[in-house]
C-alpha cells in the first residue's frame, strides 16, 4: 500500500476526545460518565438563537459568502464595536469555527519549517493544526507554581526561524489571563522583531477577577501583526453549529484567509442563521454566565486543592486548569476512571494533560479538567476524581 | 510587516467567485444577474430536510463526534450500501463538505512536493487545497474536441514524486462521465505503481446518458488506493448546510483523517440533522432531478453551439460545462458582462475557464458554465451570452 504522509502521522490524537470510546463503553455498562475531558458547556443556547431555525423559511440550502453572511457580519462588527475595535467589513472573515480561523490564519503568515512560539501547555489543537501545515512550534514553558506566567524577556526564543507567537487569553487550557505587563513584554517582542502576533480570544468574556481586559486589537501599536482568532462556541453555546471568525487589520493576511475561504465555499450556513441573533441578546448576558462559572471554577479547584498530592492554580478565566495529580501516568489514570473505576454508578473523565504540551515529556502527571457542568454535577465529579485517585493509587 | 507566507500567496483567487464584488455592483444598478458561475442548484432542498430543523428542540447546540453524528452515519452507510458498497462504520468519516473531505485525504496521504496527477482542466478548488498543503497538480492535458477524455496510457505521467491520481467522476468542470476503459486504465496504473486513487464523486448520480456507472468504491482490487471524497450539497441541495464525507478502507488513511478531525472538533451539527434525513426520501427521488437537468443541458449546449465560434462538448453528467469562446480574454470577457453589459436589464454571470486549468496559459479564452437555473432562466442566460459575445467583440 502506498505510504501515509509524515505530516499526517505527526498530528497527534486529541487528548480530548481520544478516550471517548473508553467513556462511551462506560456508558454501555451503565455508568454515569461526568465529562470533564471537554469544554462543552451546558448553558443552554440562548432561545433568540435556536428560534431563529424554525424561522429559517428558504427552499434552497444555498451557498452563503466565503466570508460570511451579511447578517452575521453585521453582527460580528457590532459586537467588536461595542469591545472599542471598530473595523472595516475587509478585516473580518466568518469562519466554521475558531479551529479554521487558526488554520487559515498559519496558513497564510507561515510556510513550512516556520516557527511559532506559543506558552506551554497550549490547546492541544494548536498542535495538530501546525502539525498538518509544517510550521513548528518552540514551546514557552510555563508551570503551575506561579499560575502559568508568561516570560518577561521573550528574547532567548528568538531564532531566525521565528515567525510569530500564539497567544491564548484567557487561556485554555490553564485559566491563566495574562497582565499588562505580560501582554506588554509579548507586543514589544513582536514589534521589535517584526513577527506576528496570533491571539486566540475566544474565551473573552470568561474572566473572573477583575474587570474584562481589553483585546490586543485595542492596541494600536501591532497594528498589521496582529492576526485574531475568534469563536462563538464558548460565548453564546453553540460549539455544535461551528461559527467563528479571523480578525486581523493585515490587508495581505485577510486576503489570503479569504483565498483559502473561498476553497472551501462557505461557512455553514445555519451557524451563521443563529450567530447573527446575538445582537438580540442583552447587554448583561454575560453577567450571569460569569457568575455561573466562577462558582464552579471555586467548587473544583477547592476540591482539587483539598485533595492529597494534587497541584493546581487557580484559574482567572475561561473555564478550565491543568492539575497535577499525585500518579505515575495521568493518561493510564484517565483510562481506568472509565475503565475500571466507579463510585454510586458515576465516573468522571478527564482531558491526559500530555497532549496538552508540546514539549515532549511534560504533563504526564498532569490533566485538564473542563468545570463545566452545574454545581451538584461538579460536586459528584469532584468526589469521583479523589475517589477514583485513592483507589488507583492503592490498585 | 512580517512577510505573507509563500504559499498562502499560492492559493488563487477562486475563478467561481472572484467577480461576486462585480456582480453585486451590477445588481446595485438594478440589473439582474444570471448567475451560471457558481454549482448553486435552485432545486429545492427536500422539504423532509427543511423540516427537521424545526423538530430541532435540544437546549444546547453542543459538539457533534469528530467522525459525525451517528443518524447521518447510518443514513450514510445506509445509502452507501444502496449502491453496493457495503462499509464498516470506520471506513467513513463526516467532513465539513467534500472541500474537507479533500483537505483531509490528501493531508492524511501527502507530504509537500509530493505530486498529484490530475485531468486537466479540473475543479478549481483542487488548485487551492493542494497549494495549501504544499501539494503539487501535475495537470494531464484533456481538450474539449474529444470530449475530454482521459489518456488510456498514464505511463508517461508517472515520475518518482507521483503518489496519487485524483479523478472527479462525473466531472466538473467538464461534465465528462469516464468510460469503463478510461476507468481501468487508471485502476490499473495506480495499481502498478502503488498510488492513491483519489475520487471526488459528488456528481455520482447526475448522469444523463445511459445507465448509473458504478462508484470506484465497488472496484475491490483499488483495496486501501482508493480515497473518495462525497458530498451532499448538490445531490440533495444542501450547498450551505456543508457537509460531506471521506470513504476510505484505508486504515492508516481513515485514522489520519480522524485526528484531524478531532483537531476541528466537529462537523456543523444542523446540516448533520438535515443530511440525516436522507434515509426519508422516496427511491425516485434523483429520477426527476436528473430529468431536469438533462433538459437543462441541452438547451444550454444547443444555444452555444449555435454561436458563431463557440466550441463546446455536450457533457455526460453532472451540471456543468466548458465552453470555448471567440474572444481574446475569457476573464475579461467575464467582466465585460457584468460591468458593462445588459440586455433588456438582464446579464450572465459565467465563471473565466483559466482558473480552472493548472497548466499556466490554458483556458484563457474558455469559460465554465453550470446549468443550474430553470428553463425559461437558461433561455434568457444564453440570450444574454449571445448577444454579449457580439457586443464584447464589437466595442
């Protein structure tokens, strides 16, 4: 048989979704499978949003523009308007999902064996997306004992291959929002070496301290380097629909995103029906989700903290952490919890923390855990996981 | 700025969309706009799909499985053995339309300068996908006085950096439906040489001359060569929904494809939810659309054999043709028509042949057309064409 290609056997397997059979058979035998391995939100979609499908009255499917319906870029443009981004209608692409806006977004900056320097641990999608395209990623170690910090002094990754940096504020998968500072120390580092900027915002809205912080499209100074990554997954619950977008006031960039969206047509075009609701939603609708994940976020990293040999900071925003857990091998942990492991018929899931670094070696006594679900869910899922750790400990 | 990457300036701007921006310029002036650019079938979408949307009543618009839902898996491998290719449940993957479906196979099989061979000309977004991936088309020259067949010797195509054949079967562009010899001697030179077949069969039933001819699929010696790309934007109308899938018994190909897959999450759950529904239509359900196409080629085929200078082939299958033109610049052509042209307030909007070639030069004075509008619509269209030709030639 002929041969499979290098890059397609370089993208790893998700971390979030490899060991869905395992849960899946789990489910099979009866057991209640409490999935912290993914950031699915329960909150419901808002109703503006579903409704709008059974107002969908067209007899044709047809096409929508490559980059986007007008009524959802309407929408989109409003909404950066009211963050303090006016933009022109050419710095904005719809995308079918955040994941296709980083694709398109490397694509067009970086050719292969170009490197992108990103904070480790970083999305494990990241690493997959890179992998297909050839560009490398240099991984920016950060750790769990100061929260996640980013470098002050980015300049002992310069290399000349170095082409950009991939930020994602808040992060996922740490929960780490970054400071002025921090985010000063990365845009002059950029400025200074001509490099790109890649700000994966899509948990924008999700912070818990302090007020929200502004985007890096609020900063003059990046001007063309700056090259944003944006989702309506997280924000408005619609990570099934696959609706997000690129942002960037690089006119070459934005035209060559638009010549990769035209190869693929269009985005889908009932995310884009839904999407363009959220104008219809009110100004404190955020409020009330924040509120809602910084309860839970307290709940699991309380019970995390509580728990013997665990370490884990607590996140400022979106609505995971990475914890360290008192095992020889997190994924072999990951796979008896579905496995062998359940307590009152519940068994709770969890992202291996490897696949979320790049760096080879790192993580493996780590997870993810995605604080999800409501809070008696979370409670259960919390008192599975320090359940489940005594028992593998003492298998 | 940071440099564009070279291959992002690689991709093309798509020959079936780059003069939208011209279009809307017309119909701004009140002009309406034939629009035979663009696969965009006016056949409605079933209405059993319409309606589904409706029933929709989940609270949360959460991810879909990377590998698609399981309805539209079953209503996939349903209609898959329906046409006599009984599949295992991971010999098919769900993509985001067939344009993922080809990102993804020839990802999964590719490495960058690897080469492709591919009949020319060839369906545009090919050249994009495979820039993208640092791909190289080798074109294999095919011309409208023969209807566009293939070479029955692939021999001399063959160098050490080929690893695959691309075939889109019926074609498009060309409409050309590949005769059983055409077919064997790709089967057996890939076969020989121990390449990738690659089979882009979303035409599969849009055939009008004689009977179905079978799917590559229910060839057993292709084994795990063969890669088929599907979609069902056109067969049941659904272009904006996007969604497709990958057909492989290739193991290695088929997990490939699904790491990237879950590096996207997952395909748009809504045109999941109407691809479903399938499963519900009548056996005759293609028998009418066939019919109506077949009508509709004839009457544009007959039109534009009656212009002075045009040269066109009568197509076997699908809903398109190419048409060679009695003018210098067929792209220019195309502007002309919409810039400054009408007849009786009416234009017709085709798209320039040359992006539809690989071979730098050919097609310059070619246009592809699709027969997607009604009857009365297409007389009009070729009216308008006729007389544009006379006027473009004349100013």
């Amino acid at each position: 048989m002929p041969t499979l290609s290098a890059r397609g056997l370089a993208v790893p397997p998700s971390p979030i979704r490899k060991l869905v059979p395992l849960a899946d058979a789990a489910k099979a035998r009866g057991v209640k499978v409490f999935h912290l391995n993914i950031g699915q939100p329960d909150i419901e979609t808002p109703a503006v949003m579903r409704d709008a499908l059974r107002s969908f009255d067209e007899k044709v499917v047809a096409y929508s523009p490559s980059g986007g319906t007008d009524a959802l870029r309407r929408t989109l443009l409003d909404y950066y308007a009211g963050i303090g981004v006016p933009l022109s209608p050419d710095q904005l692409l719809v995308t079918t999902g955040g994941s296709e806006a980083i694709h398109f977004g490397m694509a067009a900056a970086m050719d292969p064996g170009d490197v992108i320097l990103v904070p480790d641990p970083m999305y494990a999608n990241y690493i997959s997306l890179a992998a297909v395209l050839g560009v490398t990623i240099v991984p920016v170690p950060t750790k769990v004992e100061d929260g996640y910090r980013l470098p002050l002094d980015w300049e002992p990754y310069l290399t000349p291959k170095v082409k950009g940096v991939l930020l994602c504020n808040p992060s996922n998968p740490t929960g780490a929002v970054y400071s002025a500072d921090e985010l000063q120390a990365v845009v002059d580092f950029v400025i200074r070496h001509d490099l790109y900027l890649f700000a994966d915002e899509v948990y924008r809205e999700f912070v818990y301290e302090g007020p929200l912080p502004p985007s890096l499209l609020t900063v003059p100074a990046l001007g063309d380097r700056l090259v944003v990554v944006d989702s309506l997954s997280k924000r408005y619950s619609l990570c099934g629909a696959r609706v997000g977008c690129l942002v960037t006031r690089n006119a070459g960039i934005a035209a060559g995103a638009m010549r990769l969206a035209q190869a693929r047509l269009s985005p889908p075009l009932f995310a884009q029906l839904l999407g363009s609701k959220a104008t219809a939603l009110a100004a404190d609708y955020f409020d009330e989700t924040r509120e809602t994940y910084r309860r839970r976020r307290d709940i699991v990293v309380d019970a995390l903290q509580a728990m013997p040999g665990v370490v884990v900071a607590r996140p400022e925003g979106a609505f995971y952490c990475m914890a360290r857990l008192p095992v020889d091998d997190a994924e072999a942990f990951a796979r008896f919890m579905l496995e062998s492991f359940s307590h009152e018929g519940h068994t709770t899931m969890v992202a291996p923390g490897g696949g979320f670094y790049a760096q080879e070696g790192r993580g493996r006594d780590e997870v993810r855990i995605a604080y999800v679900l409501d809070e008696g869910e979370l409670r259960q899922a919390m008192e599975c996981l320090r359940l489940g750790l005594e028992a593998y400990n003492n298998r």
